[in-house]
C-alpha cells in the first residue's frame, strides 16, 4: 500500500478523483452529437444548423482540440464559430430561420391538441430564446 499514491488518488472531499481525459470524452462525444445534428440542419428545413455548430464548437475546445480545429478550418463552419466569437454575431438568415422554425414547431405542437401547460412551457422557452437571439448583432 502506497500513501503518496492514495493522496494522489484522492481528491479533497475524500472520494477517488476521475481520471482527466474521462472528462474529455464526455465532451468529445457532445460535439460529435451537436454536429451531427448540425449537419441534419443542413438538409432538413426545420433543424437550425448554426446554434449547433456552435455548441459543437464549444463542446470541441473542452474536449479535442484536433475536432475544434477542423471546426474552425471547414470551409463552410469556419466563419459561423469565428464571427461568434469575434463579435458574438449571428447572421440575419440563422435568426429568421430558428424564429420562423420556433413558431412552425408551436403551431404544431397547438395542432396536434397538446396540452396547455405544454404549449405555454414550450411557447416560453422560445419566446425568450427568439428575445436571445434577436439581441445579437447580425453583422
């Protein structure tokens, strides 16, 4: 039995301490899932595309800094991450679209009868993520 090690093992509160790269491959694995999703965005009308790509971005800088940069290099999501963080801006087109498509989502939500607690829950986050995004400069 090895005390230096066990302190070493131990963090301050007394449990056993995660080792550090468990960490990032939690957040490997996130940025994998929010482009993915990103790229869903890409094709399907209703998914914004630009809101995951920034938070696989994030995701990327905690996790794997290889990911984060070809992140930052694609031709494509490269000026999205970059102009965020510059200027925390998001283009005119990502904010129309993600409004249009927070609307769409509730009309449909109302459309299928779903409950009023839902609809005012749901109708709530939307209406201060629009507030959100409408406050950043577009340019």
């Amino acid at each position: 039995m090895n005390p230096g090690k066990m302190d070493a093992d131990m963090n301050i509160s007394g449990g056993v301490a995660m080792p550090e790269h468990s960490g990032k491959t939690g957040f490997r694995i996130l940025s994998y899932i929010a482009l993915g999703l990103a790229a869903i965005g890409v094709v399907l009308p209703l998914l914004p595309t630009t809101p995951f790509v920034l938070l696989a971005a994030f995701f990327a800088s905690k996790g794997s800094p290889t990911f984060a940069r070809w992140l930052e290099e694609h031709p494509r999501f490269g000026p999205v991450i970059a102009d965020w963080r510059r200027n925390r801006v998001v283009p005119a087109k990502a904010k129309s679209l993600a409004c249009v498509m927070m609307a769409l989502s509730w009309g449909i939500l109302f459309a299928l009868g779903t409950s009023m607690m839902v609809l005012a829950l749901a109708g709530s986050a939307m209406v201060c993520s629009a507030c959100y995004l409408l406050a950043r400069p577009s340019f």
